[in-house]
C-alpha cells in the first residue's frame, strides 16, 4: 500500500471525496495509489502535503518523519 493511500485511508476518505479536496480528478488520485503513476506531479505532491499535513520528504519515501519541518 502507498503512503499516498496509507494517508487517505486514516482519514477514512473516499477516492471521489480526496479528489474534490485537492482539487484534482478521481482518476490521478487512483493513479498515484495504485502505483501507475511512479512520480506523481510537484503540484499533487503539495497538494498531499499540505491537506495532510506530513512532509513532502515522507511522501517521497526519503524520511520517516512524518511530521514537515516549519
């Protein structure tokens, strides 16, 4: 399971409902879980980011702190 998943699953979102907050299609949120797309966009990385409140470093795998840095 990806983080990205790992992420919207804990927040008990649907793909539909995770899409309309990011502002972005079913369809590039289905992508990025599934792993078909292997570098989701800087914009959508953000975009998680931001709604999600973690590091872009532990959405790219290259930290386990999941908490960003201010």
């Amino acid at each position: 399971m990806t983080v990205f998943k790992k992420l919207r699953l804990e927040k008990g979102l649907t793909l539909e409902k995770l899409a309309r907050e990011l502002k972005t299609s079913y369809n590039t949120i289905w992508r990025i879980e599934s792993g078909y797309s292997s570098m989701p966009s800087l914009d959508i990385v953000l975009k998680y980011a931001n709604f999600f409140e973690v590091s872009v470093d532990y959405l790219l795998g290259r930290s386990d702190s999941i908490l960003p840095t201010k």
